[in-house]
C-alpha cells in the first residue's frame, strides 16, 4: 500500500501478513492494529505526518521498531518488540504507554521532550535510560522488569510510583531537587542503598526490598514516613530532624533505628516490627507511642519524654529492660495493666 498516497488511515485487526515487511504510504497520519502478526516488520521512520500509533497484540519478531519523527503519542498493549522501540529522535513525543509488552535486551531510550511514560507489565531487561528527559514530570511502573540496570530519574521529576518492580540494579534520586512525593510497592531494589532527594515532603513503601538501606537524615522537608512489609536489612534507618509521623507495619531490621534528635516528632505507630537488640531512644516531645508485637530486646527508653502523655504497647517484648515511664504520663495500655 506504499502507493496509496491519499490514504491517511489504516486500521488492522487480526491479520498475519506473513514475512514480509509492512510499507504504508508516507502521509499516513494514523495506524491502529489489533492481534496483527508482522513478522517482516513494519516500516514507520519515514512518515513524517504520523501524529498517534495504537498496537495491540502484535507481534513484530525481531525487528527493531524505528518511530517517525513528528509522532506525538504512543500506546501499546500486549506487543512483542524483541529487536527494541527507537523513539530518541521523537522530538515531539510527550506521552508513552506500554503494557504487557516485551522489549528484550535492548535498552529504551527515550526522548528529549517526553512529559510522561507509563510501563505496565513491561520486560525491558537491557534497562532504560531517561536522565535526559528534562521535561519528565511523572513516572508510572506496574510489575515491570528493568534487569540488572540501575534506573537514574530525570532532575526535574516530580512524582514517581512504582508497583511490582524490579530494580535489582537500583534507583537513583539523590539529584531530583523537585521530586515530593514517592510511592513504592512490591519493589525489589536489591542490596543498594535508596537515598532521598533533599526536598521530598512524603514516602510511601509496601512490601518494597532496600537491604542496601534507606538514607533520608538529609531531607529537612520530610514530615511523613510510611513503611508496611519492608525490609531493611542490616543498617541504621536515620529520620531527618522535621519528622511529624512515622508508621513502621511489618518492617524487618536489625540495624538501629534513630529518632531521638526528632524533636517536632509527635506519634509514633510501630505494629510487627523487629528492632532486634538495639535500644529505641524516643524524642524529648514526643506524646504519642502505640506499639502492637514490637521486638525491642535492646530496651525502650522514654523517661525523659517530659511530654508524653499516651502508651500502648500490646505484644511488646522489651527483654530483660526495665520500662521507666516519665512523670507526665496520663494513660498507658499494655498487657497486664489495669
């Protein structure tokens, strides 16, 4: 159909065109195909009018799918694209969307001027580069699989959730000046450390694997820290000095964990959490603690929270220590008490 000149529209559903490579004609400005085998490939570099491509259950074999300049917007569901997605060259790209979609080994390189890009079930295990992106502002993983790659966020991004990741290569943010607020679930950042850019306000993590550990003293900005199902290994957590509310579920680590500098640090909720044989020294003004099956063999010490006015402790194994309340105290709850 490369012939076709006045045809601006093409739309294939359930077709198998064989071997051969698909040409269309070069003013083409729209493709949609659903279930469409293409082992031949298809030819789009040279379609200058092409604004918006929609692939669905295709399967393009090995060849690598080279996008056209002007091309504003992409979507792509359930697409194998082993011999990788060129689109670096896509100066007019701003949105990016794949789901359950297989890029093999090769790196995705996007471009420049992209604004957002969502990855839903995507193997992308050559990795994916995107600190160039100047102009990303959001970023969207789903059960997504980057290999052994370290994935480096763009400067200027200010909101990022991941779901399901793999990132065992890890994940650098430290220079994202504008980045506020994280969200992370089920991601397994292997055994490098996270640390947070300077000016985050909030974090979120589920389930999420940081045996490298999470470094956040720095973020003066940070007033809420929650962690459910999160494993820190074998290093110190440090909260940073602003700290309003922190909400530890299930977290698993057996370094110590620092909250005594936290002075504007008023509750405090740990539930299932393990702080092994280290000593939890609370904050001065603190004045509310619930702890509910908390491991804190090395003691808890409050005697000195001269503003501390609420306990409960349910489940609480504090070893051999003795716990000294402070004077101000107006109600505790723990097994045994009246």
């Amino acid at each position: 159909m490369k012939h076709c000149t006045n045809l601006e529209s093409v739309k294939l559903n359930e077709t198998n065109l064989g071997e051969h490579e698909l040409v269309l004609p070069a003013y083409i400005t729209d493709i949609e195909m659903t279930k469409v085998t293409l082992p031949g490939g298809i030819s789009m570099k040279h379609y200058t009018k092409l604004q918006s491509v929609k692939l669905n259950g295709i399967n393009l074999g090995e060849h690598e799918l080279v996008l056209p300049d002007n091309i504003t917007k992409i979507v792509m569901t359930c697409v194998t694209l082993t011999g990788g997605l060129s689109m670096k060259h896509c100066s007019k790209l701003e949105s990016v969307k794949l789901n359950r979609t297989n890029l093999g080994e090769h790196e995705l390189v996007l471009t420049d001027n992209i604004t957002h890009i969502d990855l839903d079930d995507v193997i992308l295990t050559g990795g994916r580069s995107m600190k160039h992106c100047t102009k990303l502002q959001s970023v969207k993983l789903n059960g997504t699989n980057l290999g052994e790659h370290e994935l480096v966020l763009p400067d200027n991004i200010t909101d990022i959730e991941m779901t399901k990741v793999t990132l065992p290569g890890g994940l650098s943010m430290k220079h994202c000046t504008k980045l506020q607020s994280v969200k992370l679930n089920g991601t397994n950042l292997g055994e490098h450390e996270l640390v947070l850019p300077d000016n985050i306000t909030k974090i979120v993590m589920t389930c999420v694997t940081l045996t490298g550990g999470l470094s956040m003293k720095h973020c003066s900005k940070l007033e809420s820290v929650k962690l459910n199902r999160t494993n820190l290994g074998e290093h110190e957590l440090v909260f940073p000095d602003n700290i309003t509310h922190i909400d530890l579920d299930y977290v698993s680590m057996t370094g110590r964990l620092t909250v005594k500098h936290c002075t504007k640090l008023q509750r405090f909720i740990l539930n299932e959490t393990n702080l092994g044989e280290h000593e939890l020294v609370l904050p001065d003004n603190i004045t509310d603690i619930e702890m509910a099956s908390v491991t804190l063999t090395g003691g808890l010490s409050m005697k000195h929270c001269t503003k501390l006015q609420s306990v409960k402790l349910n489940g609480t194994n504090i070893g051999e220590h003795e716990l000294v309340l402070p004077d101000n105290i107006t109600h505790i709850e723990s097994p045994g008490s009246p």
